[in-house]
C-alpha cells in the first residue's frame, strides 16, 4: 500500500470516527467530504482494513442506499447488523429503515 493510500485511510477514519451512535453515512459521502468523490471503492477498502480499530466505527459505513454492502468483512453472520441494531438502527433484508432520517452527511456536520 503505498504512503498516499495510507494517509487517506487515516483521513477516512478520522471522518468515520466522528459518525454519531445511532447514525449512518455512505462510502461516497466520506470521499466526497475528503475531496475525493470518485473514490467510494477506497473508502470501502479503508473500512475493510479497519477491523482492528476499536475508534473505527465501520459498522455505521454502508452504501449509497443504505444497503450493508461491507457485512461480509464483519466476523460473524450478522455482527454488521447487529451492532447497528444494538444502537437502534432497523436494518430490513440488509437495508438501513429510513436511511435518509438517519443519513449523517460529514459535508454538512464537519468543519
């Protein structure tokens, strides 16, 4: 990984750390925030190697429409959705219930 790659996934993970309990953002969202708005797949990856940062909350990271499109990078069969749920967030057939309600837009949040 080079040394670019790794100082956006800090970037990422500063944003992500700063999701509140019970809210959600989206892959495009965080890039957008970070000036990089074609790169929803990087924020993706960033969050895939994040597993291992308590301060990283990628549980509250899903896509665009509120889909757990990353679930299958969380151990377990369901710890993604449950640990939404365990915060309050419904989660139906692998979709956030009123993703627009709970969205968090880190545009509109962050200074």
């Amino acid at each position: 990984m080079s040394k670019e790659s790794n100082n956006f996934f800090e970037q990422v993970y500063d944003v992500a750390a700063q999701i509140p309990f019970g809210r959600v953002t989206s892959y495009g969202a965080i890039a957008k925030y970070l000036g990089a708005a074609r790169s929803a797949r990087m924020v993706g990856w960033a969050m895939n190697a994040s597993h291992d940062r308590e301060d990283v909350p990628a549980h509250r990271v899903v896509n665009r429409v509120g889909l757990l499109s990353g679930k299958h990078h969380f151990e377990g069969t369901n710890l993604m959705q449950q640990l939404l749920e365990n915060e309050g967030v419904k989660v139906k057939d692998n979709k956030i219930v009123k993703f627009d309600k709970l969205f968090w837009d880190p545009a509109k949040e962050l200074l």
